[in-house]
C-alpha cells in the first residue's frame, strides 16, 4: 500500500477531487496548510510599503491506496494538473509514503481490508 500526500493550489482542489473519484479512491483527507517553495513567497505593496509574503496558502490532501493506483493517480495528476510551461514554478508535490499496515479501529480489520 502507498500513501499519497498531494500539496496543490486551492483552485485545483475540485480538479484532484474529481481525478481521484476516477480511479476509485476510498477515501481522502484534506488540509488547509500554509507554505512555501523554491519561490520564497512573492512581494505584495500595502500603501507604498513593500512586504514579502512567505507563506502561500495551499491544500494538503491525503489518501492511501495500492501501488498499482498509486502510480495511476501520480500520472493523471502531472498530466492534467501541471501549471504551464515546466518553467513556471508553484504546480505542487506528491509525496509518496510505504504503508505497513492499516487497521480499522472500529472492527479490526488489517490491510486493505481497512481501507
């Protein structure tokens, strides 16, 4: 089993949702995180003063599935929600995670089973 943890823009959150709901994704957790990455944030002017803003507001969402459907959801994103050109930075990160086990708390059940 793999966990994926997928840090997008909030404007693609309906977009992932619907590519996860295709490959028959059980279920799913979302964050609303904070963050930056290799842009540092982005200069803002408030009545002529200059400030950063470091922290950009972001979507963290979470779901564990097979390996198999890992990989197929890892694809669909970086085909259909990429930002533009591989030049313009801010499209996100997959992060992907081994699971061990998984136990449903309720039952019991191990495995995927659990999920």
């Amino acid at each position: 089993m793999k966990k994926l943890e997928i840090v997008i823009k909030p404007e693609k959150l309906e977009e992932l949702k619907e590519i996860l709901n295709t490959c028959d994704v059980q279920g799913l957790m979302i964050t609303n995180v904070m963050g930056y990455g290799n842009q540092k944030g982005f200069q803002k002017s408030y009545r002529g003063t200059a400030y950063t803003v470091n922290f950009l507001p972001k979507i963290k969402v979470e779901t564990i599935t097979d390996a198999e459907t890992a990989e197929l959801i890892i694809k669909i994103i970086t085909e259909r929600l990429c930002v533009g050109s591989e030049d313009e930075i801010g499209g996100g990160k997959i992060f992907v995670y081994d699971v061990a086990d998984v136990v449903r708390i309720r039952t019991g059940d191990r495995g995927h089973d659990a999920i």
